[in-house]
C-alpha cells in the first residue's frame, strides 16, 4: 500500500461540502466525528494486483453607494478567464460523453463479482453524508438512485480533502502531503483506488462525464488555506470560492444532468452552477465573519475594507457600526447576484435534480435574510434558517422546479418570479 493522507471528520471550516454538492446545499452539513477516518483505516484496500480495482467504460436593482458598486463589480479578468478555461473542459467532456455513451451505454469494473463491493463503497458513502449533512442527504433522496450514489461520492472526497486542512490531524500536514493526496487522486481517475471511498468515486467518474481539474483545483484550494489568511481585493476572493466551492458545482452537473429538451449551452449550464457555487461561498463568509475572526482570518477583501472605511481592528473588537452596516449591505447585494445569476440555470436541469437544487438555493439565499434580521450583527448572532421555513420553503422549490425549459415561457410571471417569505 503505497503512502499516502488520510482525512477525517471534524467540523467544517469555511466551505461546507454538504452545502456545496448539490450546486451547493445544506447549511448544516456540520460534522461530529472522526467515523470517515476510522473507516478509511479499517477498509482499506489491499490489493496484490494494481488493476483488481480497476474501472473502464464498456461502451438585482438598486441605488447604492460607490462604496457597494465596487462591492457589486465583478472578479478581474486573470480569475475569470481562468475559471472559464475550466469550463469549457468540462463541458466538452460531455459531448466526449456522449459520443461514447452511444457505442456504450453502460461502464462496467475489469474484474468480476465486484458489483457488491461497490454496492458497499456507495452505501458507505451514503451513511457519511446521513450523518454529517442530513438536509443534504435528504435533498439527495430526491433524485435518481444512480445520481444520489454519486453525489455522496462526490461529497465524501470533497469532505476528506477539506479534512486534509481542518480536521483533527490538519497540524500535520503540509504542501507535500496535498501533493501526495493529488497523485492518488490522478490514480483514482485511472481507475486505481485505494480504498472502498475512492472506489466509489472511480466509479462514478466513469459513468459521467466528470473532469480532473476542478478535483486539483481544490486541492490548490487547501494549499491556500495552509499559507493565506487575507485576500486584497474581491479577484483574490472570488478565486478562492472558485476554488472550495465552484469547483464542487462543475464536479456536480455531470452528474444532476441537462434536461434533454434544454435549448441552453453547457457552458451556460456550467456557469450558472458555478455561480451558485460562489453565491453561496460568500454566504457563508459572511454568516461566519465572528467565527473566522476569532480565528485570526477575515475573508473580505481588504481593497472594500480600506474604502468602506474599516480597518481589521474594527473586525477584531466586533462592534456593529453603521459603517459595518452600510459595507455587509453591499457584500449581501453581491451574493445575491450570484444568486440571481444561479436561478437561471436550474430550470435547464434535468428534471429529477432540479427540486433539490432549488431547495438549496432558496434555503441558502434566506441566510443572507437572517443576517439583515440580524441588523447585520454577524460577529456574536448566528444568522440561519429555522426549520419551519425549511420545510414550507420546498412547496415553492417544487412549484419551480417543474417548469422545464419548453415551457418557461409559457408561466405566469407571478409563479417564474416566485419569491417565498415567512
């Protein structure tokens, strides 16, 4: 058995993986124990020969400040130029996918009575993300058996690679052990797990159409957080987002799929999930602006800051000014763009993934409502969704969500701008 980290559970610093699957979900994807590492001890594989698990295919409008329009303004070129990039990887992996997919419609493992062993590597999968994020496990019960099991692959890896740099053993480790962690993840895309979580994960990679990239970019979003405490300005954010969130959206629509009548392009589609990806990554930057600073880290760009008149001190002493007031006001404006910009993409999802999918949003949008509650006092109050708005927010999510591409042009205006309050 060769080298390499092993992640556990702890709770969640900033990214929450629970949330950030399903194009991002659940607010409380909070996790409690060390179970995920004991496990990925006791069953690992031990294989004499490399290919035994070895996987193949077979086949928003208002006046505002200039202070909230440099907030509203969007990322530098270098960053989105960068992402688009990335984008357009994997969209055209999935006209790749398709090509294949009609000279082979299934993906089969190289070896035989290996089917109950991924039976168990998927049910395993599952029972993490039951007890770790059980809104999003939940929302995952809403789609197709063959999708839900994919997902919590997705969500498994994501949580021990967020383990590598928040969990009990993060003291330990450095550059190179994330560098240790991309090479088994460059193996686990040959088809060459390590252990039943991973084998999960080949798997799924080799049903759908799911590119490397956004799987290295959040290892490189584990090495920032080893060394970058500070972002200068919102180019430098919005790459991290990219990076701890974002990422989990692209790795995610291969899997949600594309509604088959949807006229959209799969850039469109890919990019919509980004931004909610990066919607709700600024979220929970701003829920958590207390929790972080009590850490000695402020995930606001330093650039609006100095404008808006703030120093780091002011963040530190956790005073509720109206200065912090007028400067979160602009901050939430520009979440709510992402958003915005999100919301038009999930109508263009296939049709069993797109009630989960505007469960999330709506629940994570209404967390910006809860720090405006709040006065914005995001540094002692806790902003977040009670229960009942949860459960009477999914009649709404499902009245949206069964309008499909034909006819969103058909509804009612009243029903497409459909905005629930309580």
């Amino acid at each position: 058995m060769r080298e390499h980290p092993t992640a556990s559970i702890s709770p969640p610093r900033k990214q929450q993986m629970g949330s950030s699957v399903l194009w991002v979900t659940s607010p409380e994807g909070i996790c409690r124990s060390s179970a995920l590492h004991g496990f990925s001890e006791s069953s690992r594989i031990t294989r004499r020969k490399r290919h035994r698990w070895s996987c193949s295919l077979s086949a928003p409008s208002t006046e505002i400040s200039a202070a909230s329009r440099t907030a509203a303004s969007p990322p530098a070129r270098y960053s989105e130029e960068m992402i688009r990039d990335v984008v357009m990887k994997q969209a055209g992996l999935l006209g790749e996918h398709r090509w294949r997919r009609g000279r082979a419609s299934t993906a089969e493992l190289t070896f035989p009575a290996s089917r109950s062993m991924l039976d168990e590597a998927y049910d395993r999968c599952g029972e993490v993300c039951a007890e770790y994020a059980k809104t999003f496990y939940l929302g995952t019960m809403l789609m197709t058996p063959q999708r839900r099991r994919a997902i919590w692959a997705i969500y498994v890896w994501c949580r021990r690679t967020d383990e590598l740099v928040d969990g009990p053993n993060s003291s330990h480790t450095t550059p190179t052990a994330l560098d240790r962690w991309e090479r088994r993840l460059n193996d686990l895309f040959e088809g060459h797990p390590y252990d039943m979580f991973d084998a999960a994960l080949s798997d799924t990679i080799a049903r759908f159409p799911i590119h490397i990239q956004p799987f290295k970019d959040m290892i490189q979003g584990m090495r920032f957080d080893l060394k970058k405490s500070r972002y200068k300005n919102f180019d430098e954010l919005y790459l991290y987002c990219y990076y701890v969130a974002g990422t989990v959206a692209l790795m995610s629509v291969p899997v949600m799929g594309i509604a088959p009548d949807s006229k959209a392009s799969v850039e469109s589609v890919y990019t919509a999930a980004l931004a909610l990806g990066i919607a709700n990554q600024l979220t929970n930057i701003l829920r958590d602006v207390g929790e972080d600073a009590s850490r000695g880290r402020i995930y606001l760009p330093q650039d609006e800051l100095t404008s808006a008149s703030l120093s780091e001190d002011d963040i530190f002493n956790m005073k509720v000014t109206n200065k912090w007031k007028s400067f979160i006001k602009s901050q939430i404006q520009r979440a709510r763009m992402f958003f915005n910009d999100a919301e038009k993409g999930i109508v263009e999802l296939d049709s069993s993934s797109r009630w989960p999918v505007s469960a999330s949003l709506m629940l994570y949008r209404q967390i910006l409502d809860a720090i405006e509650a709040n006065d914005y006092n995001n540094f002692t109050k806790r902003a977040y969704v009670g229960k009942a708005k949860k459960f009477l927010s999914l009649p709404v999510a499902y009245a949206k969500a069964i309008i499909g591409p034909s006819n969103q042009a058909r509804m009612p205006s009243q029903l497409t701008g459909l905005k629930f309050r309580i």
